[in-house]
C-alpha cells in the first residue's frame, strides 16, 4: 500500500466524516478556487485504489467498534 501524505490522510478522513467530495477536499486543507474545483479534486483524489483502501480501513474500523462482540454482551 502506499504511503498517504498527510493531506490525502485527513481527506479521507473527512470524506467517511461528511460524505462530501468537495468539502472534504478543502477541510483537509488542499486549496480550490472554487466548489467545482473541489469537487473534481476531490473526485481524482478518490479515482486512487490507496485512498479507496483507506477510507475502506477507516469505515471498517468504525464498525469493528460499534459491532459488540459475545464477550461484551
């Protein structure tokens, strides 16, 4: 896998937080012109099978944690 940088880090992280293309690619802090700017950016950046892989590890481990296990009942 490769490595994120932190920008691509915390935009995957906003992405699982608002599900919004754009406005997690400027609240991660990448600069944009305008929205539509974002949005394309932020569509790339999601093109990407390491960033797919993230947001799918960050989702899963939302999950693990809300899902009880036999012990915990």
């Amino acid at each position: 896998m490769s490595k994120l940088t932190p920008l691509q880090e915390k935009f995957c992280l906003e992405y699982v937080k608002t599900g919004f293309t754009g406005r997690a690619y400027i609240n991660a802090g990448y600069k944009a012109k305008n929205k539509v700017i974002a949005e394309a950016n932020g569509r790339r950046l999601l093109e990407k099978e390491y960033i797919k892989e993230r947001i799918k590890e960050i989702i899963q481990g939302i999950q693990d944690k809300e899902i009880a296990t036999a012990e915990e009942v």
